[in-house]
C-alpha cells in the first residue's frame, strides 16, 4: 500500500486518508441509446483524444457498449 500526498490537500480529513478519486461525477454520463446513468463501475476503457477524455462502457440496462454522453 502506498499514500500518495494530494498537492494543496488542506486539513480536513486530516486523519482519514481515503483513495485519490478523480473529481467527477460518480457517473460516466448517460446511455445514448436508453438515456440510463452509467456508473463508473461499467466502465470498460478510458482514453484521452484530441477532443479530451472519452470512455466506453457497457450500458447496465441495454447490454451494449455504448460511448456514454
Ligand atoms: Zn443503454
């Protein structure tokens, strides 16, 4: 296990140290195809393009692996 110290972390939660998280929303986005949240936990890959970061998952709800928006 290794800590790793977040630049300008601050004081709080100083004695809790809990895993780095990116700040984003705990979802990837929706479903282009039946509009269903899609949680982190279905993500498959993530990549950065010249456009920015993109990600492809598998809708929980219609099985298919979809770009979420
Ligand atoms: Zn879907």
């Amino acid at each position: 296990m290794y800590l790793r110290v977040l630049r300008g972390s601050g004081a709080r939660c100083s004695h809790t140290l809990s895993f780095p998280m990116p700040s984003q929303s705990p979802t990837l986005g929706d479903c282009p195809n039946c509009h269903t949240d899609i949680s982190r936990h279905s993500l498959l890959i993530e990549y950065d393009t010249t456009d920015g970061p993109a990600a492809y998952a598998e809708c929980p709800d219609c099985r298919d692996v979809v770009h979420p928006t």
